[in-house]
C-alpha cells in the first residue's frame, strides 16, 4: 500500500508537467528592466529608443559613473527605452505592455503631484528582435 501511494502521488505531481504537444514550446518574450536613477542620458523624449547591440549600449551609457546591471541578451532581444520628464512631482508611475499580432503596445501613465519640479522617468523592456520598431507608445500624465 505504501508503494502504491507513493507512485500515485509521484504520478499526480509529474504529470501536469509531461507533455507531448509543441503548443507549449516558449517562446522570447518581454520582459521589464529597472532604470531607476538614470536622469541624464542623451535620448530623445516621449518616444521609443531601440538599443539593438551591446556597442549601442556601452555608447549610451559613456558620460554615466554607473550602467544598469541588467544583462541584454542582444543575439536575441531589443532594450526599448522610454524617457520622458514630468512637470511635478512623480507619485506613481505605471507601464502596461501588450504583445499584439504584429507588434506591442506599451501605456505609461503618470501621476504627478503639485510641487515645482521637472523629474525625468525612463521605462525599459527588453523585447524580441522581431519586434524592433513596433511598438506603439501611449503617454498619459495625471495631475
């Protein structure tokens, strides 16, 4: 009885994960990079900056004392980077990217305060190289 109980419980937790189907093969996907502290890198505002090499990016980062420590895998990915600079105070700032059929779209809201202070933001994802100059970009700022 004891074996038995055991191969039913190694049964039951082994086969969700047995599949014979390639439906389930994963695919690159997006994924978030933190560049908090960032403030003073040369990319233009409120619009999607594609970084397609590590070259590229050594370049963008030359004139800063530190980079961000994420690790692009460029053979298979693209960093897209958004900057853009709030007139107040930033109180939250929220990102959503949704992978479409032929592309992504990726909405930043923003919701400031009312101090007297201009703070940049950045938002950085790393996304499949297939998908390098489509993503559509929807900025919202809330007082």
């Amino acid at each position: 009885m004891k074996h038995f109980l055991f191969y039913l419980i190694t049964l039951t937790v082994c086969l969700p994960f047995a599949s014979c189907n390639d439906e389930f093969v994963e695919l690159p996907y997006a994924y978030e990079v933190d560049w908090r502290g960032y403030h003073h890198l040369d990319i233009p505002l409120d619009t999607v900056v594609y970084i397609e090499s590590q070259a590229e990016f050594d370049q963008l980062f030359a004139d800063e004392e530190t980079k961000p420590e994420a690790s692009v895998p460029f053979s298979e990915g693209v960093l897209a980077v958004v900057k853009g600079i709030a007139n107040g105070g930033i109180v939250d700032l929220q990102k959503n990217l949704i992978q479409s059929d032929d592309g992504y779209h990726l909405s930043i809201r923003i919701q400031t305060d009312f101090t007297d202070v201009m703070e940049p933001w950045y938002v950085a994802y790393v996304i499949p190289k297939e998908y390098a100059n489509k993503v559509d970009l929807d900025i919202e700022y809330i007082n």
